[in-house]
C-alpha cells in the first residue's frame, strides 16, 4: 500500500496491515416457537362459562449451522486493542450480525448475536432464527455489527460513522459480506461467507505545520475533493492523537481542525485501503501560514524556499464561506498589492453588477464571488479586476506570481471575502461593516503578514501598515451603483464608498 503525500499536510509512516487472528463464526441458528393466538372467548358464551377455541400450529424457525470468516486484514474494534503499530482484534460476546435475505417474498433482515467465543481459537458461535419461508439457495448479506444495517436494503447507514469520538474503543469496524442459504437438509451458508472491512481505520498524531507542536484538537473534520464532509469527530478531552475510520479512497482529502479555538486545515492524496490501520502524522496549517507556487502548504517564505518553491500567498480565512464554487476550505490573499501605485476600478458606469449593495453591511452579507465577478471584467475598462486576475506582481525575482493549481486563481475580493479575510487575520468575532474596531486594522493585518513574509518591500508597499502619512484603501468587486464601489480603508478598519473612477491599491485573493 502507497500513499502520495502531499507535503505538508500528511506524512503517512508505519503503514502497516493490522495484524487479525481469523475469527472462524460456527453459526447454529437455532427454532423458537411463535404463539399466534391467545385464549379467545366464544362470541355471547353463556354466564359462567367459555369456549376455547385452539391455537394454530406454531411457525418455526429453521434450524441453520453456517461458516462465516473474517477477512484477515479486518480489524475488530468492538473488542481492539494496539499492538505497537499494529492491532490485535477479537470477537466479544453479545456482538450482532445482521442477515438480510428474502422469505415469501419479504425482505427480512435477522439479527444474529454472538453467544460465546473460543478463548484459544478466537472461534465465535453466533444463534439466530431464520424466518420460516426462507427457501433454498436465497442469498444473504451480512453486515457487521448489526446497528449499521439500513433496514433490509443490504447497504449500510449513511450515518454509520458519526458516532465517532477519536478514541479506539469507539472506533467503527464495519464489515459486510454475502452468501447463499441452503435450506435443504440442514440448513447452512452454501460455501460459507467472508465479512470484509469497509473502512480503513486511522490513528492521526495532529501537529503544527513544522512538526514542532502537538495539537489539541477538540473539531476534527474529514473531507472529500469537493469538500464534502465525510466525518466529524469531537473528542472530549481534546486530544492530539485521534482513531478515525475512513471510507477507502486515493483521492484528494482535507483536514479541518480546531484547536485551543483556532482553525487548521491540512490536504494530501490519500492511498487508504479497507481493512488496514494507518499511523499517519497529519501537520495542519493556520492563519498566516502560506501557500506555495506548488500548493503545498508551508509556516513562512523561508520554508517554502527552503523546500524549493515560492510562497504565492498567506492563509487569511478556513473555513467552508469562500463564496467560491468548488472551493470550500479557505481563503488566502497576495504578499504584495498588484504593482503600480494605484488602479481604477473602473473607467466607466457601464456593466454594473445587477446585485448592487446600498449599505456596506448589505455587501458584507451578500456573499458574492469576486472570481465570477473577476472572470467577466478582466479588460482594460476595469484596470482593478484586470490586476486582480493578472496579480502583475514577482515575489522573487524571475518567478512571476502565478496563482498555484488547485485553487481558484486569482481575483478581486467582494466585500464578502474580504470581511473573512480580515477576520481571519485579524482573529476578530464581528463583522467590519461601521465600527472602527482594532482588530481590522492594517497595523494587525501587517504585523501577520510581515511574519510569514519577513521583507518589508513585500507586505508594505507605499507604507502600508507605517504610522503617519499614508495608509492604502483597498478595491472590493462589490459595487454600491453605477458610480460608486465599495472598497476596504485601512486605518480605520472600515468599509467605505468611492468613485470608481478613483485610484485606489489591490491585493489579489484566491480561494483553496
């Protein structure tokens, strides 16, 4: 088994298969009797006295012996414990099974539970009662443990991994297999049946991007390319180490996390096989981390050139609000504003947005894509957009500011965007829109910047963030009118209306 890692976000080690002692299941179903009927009294029987009227012939279940085995890269978490890098796996009594099959022409599913285990074999004997209609060779499916059968569908609870805390004792081993029932003579599993793993089982050490911390997680999130959430885990306590169950994959993952209640995300393309117990170590980055040209995530610039690349931007929001389709992690921004002193938003009153926004609260509110708004104005007539999209900037020199792959290129920011960019950076709880709060403003902004970055000539061109003369206005793609946009003021942390005819600077965002 391979995994592609995608630095840094997972470095896998110690991938080895868990160790499984075969679990052979002597399945000895065995009849019960049915009442259907009570002691009925004759209709207006005579004072005193009743009528019994008899009971039908009782419907028995069918007497049944089958083999069932575990595959031997299954780990059993109802009864697990760790070995090293491996885990040691045993039934436990009063486990269930569900048989799922047809009787007369009804679906049935039958639970099964575990009444003993063999202490030196591992054997474990399951009882049961097949439903009395079943007839020959009817096919069967089992799923283990018994909780995550979807009714009589044969497929398992969509839900199944919820109850997930990241501890082993709580982790979900799910297995599902099939079979065929033999009802002729004794009653059996034809060929017996094999339960196989449907989930890989990991135990996540969860650091700080450059490995030098432990991260007390207490929100753990689990998602797909498409940022789909597969899982969430909130161990209690919070814990750096984590036991999750995933679904098998080779695709791209992402990692959300909370700690000490600031947000992380991580990516890698993961190689996870069913049945196997992986020992990755999951390094999660945060706000003022970077993005490099190869869309690794890295703690600063000088981490990124060491690794061989360029830092492309700063992490500034995570989370699922990018306004971005197809992009639902996070939000970062530029190092450096486009070059040039200053742009136009516009040089015209023509094409406006059809989503104007009177009030800066009504813009931060609306959610709007700055790409989608980007895409359809990077021309001449919209110089701000225009540099937006080209971030007409070299981080180093020779190496142009290419937005790196996998995010959504660059763009200009809506106002949207913007306020959780800066709430992100500025590590604020309300929103921007008419108040002049500390947190929004450029000297913190700056301060979080010139730390991933270390150069001035990177994160304050014209004297961003500098007391005294001159402090930039920022573009947003949020328009107010035909006439005015909204852009972001940075000493006071606030949002304001201009001409777009006016120059104002811009800082290119992305989303990831």
């Amino acid at each position: 088994m391979t995994m592609k890692t995608e630095v840094p976000a997972l470095i896998w080690t110690n991938m080895k298969k868990i160790v499984f002692s075969l679990a052979v299941l002597a399945a000895i179903i065995t009849a019960c009797t049915v009442k259907n009927n009570p002691v009925i009294p004759e209709d207006n029987p005579a004072p005193g006295e009743e009528t019994i009227v008899p009971e039908e012939p009782a419907a028995e279940g069918i007497p049944f012996v089958a083999t069932v085995s575990a595959s031997r890269e299954d780990p059993e978490t109802r009864s697990i414990a760790e070995s090293g890098s491996d885990l040691a796996v045993n039934w436990a009594e009063n486990e269930e099974i569900a048989l799922i099959y047809t009787a007369g022409g009804t679906p049935v599913n039958t639970t099964a539970r575990v009444s003993s285990v063999d202490s030196g074999t591992g054997a474990a004997t399951i009882t049961a009662s097949l439903d009395a209609s079943v007839t020959d060779n009817t096919p069967v499916t089992l799923i283990f443990p018994a909780s995550v059968a979807d009714g009589t569908t044969g497929n398992i609870l969509s839900t199944a991994l919820s109850a997930q805390d990241g501890a082993l004792s709580n982790n979900r081993d799910i297995r599902k297999g099939s079979g065929t029932i033999r009802v002729s003579g004794t009653a059996t599993l034809q060929d017996g049946a094999t339960l196989v793993a449907q989930y890989a089982i990991c135990k996540f050490e969860i650091k700080d991007i450059d490995g030098s911390n432990n991260l007390s997680v207490s929100s753990f999130k689990v998602k797909d390319a498409s940022g789909n959430v597969i899982t969430t885990i909130t161990p209690s306590p919070a814990s750096s180490t984590l036991y999750v169950s995933l679904p098998a994959s080779s695709s791209l993952t992402w990692f959300e996390a909370v700690a000490s209640g600031k947000s992380y995300v991580a990516k890698a393309t993961a190689g996870l096989s069913a049945g196997v117990f992986y020992t990755p170590t999951l390094k999660m980055a945060t706000i003022g981390n970077v993005i490099g040209a190869n869309f690794k995530f890295y703690k600063d610039k000088n981490a990124a050139v060491s690794a061989g690349t360029t830092a492309a931007a700063i992490i500034a929001y995570v989370g699922d609000d990018t306004a971005e389709t197809g992009f639902k992690n996070g939000l970062a921004i530029s190092m450096k504003n486009t070059s040039g002193a200053t742009v136009q938003w516009s040089t015209s009153s023509t094409a406006v947005n059809p989503n104007t926004y009177s009030t800066a609260a009504l813009a931060i509110a609306a959610k709007e894509s700055g790409s989608s708004l980007s895409s359809g104005r990077g021309t001449d007539s919209y110089p701000a957009f225009k540099a937006a999209l080209a971030n007409d900037i070299s981080l180093e020199s020779g190496i142009s500011a290419t937005a790196p792959s996998g995010t959504s290129g660059w763009f200009l920011a809506s106002m949207f965007q913007w306020n959780n960019i800066l709430k992100g950076l500025g590590g604020a709880s309300t929103d921007i829109s008419g108040v002049v709060n500390n947190d929004f403003k450029i000297d913190k902004y700056y301060t979080i910047i010139q730390a991933s970055w270390n150069d001035d000539s990177y994160v304050i061109p014209h004297q961003i963030g500098r007391t005294g003369s001159y402090l930039d206005k920022f573009w947003t793609s949020s328009e107010r009118s035909a006439d005015y946009a909204w852009d972001y003021y940075a000493q006071n942390g606030t949002v304001v209306d201009n001409y777009k005819t006016n120059y104002m600077s811009v800082r290119a965002a992305l989303a990831f």
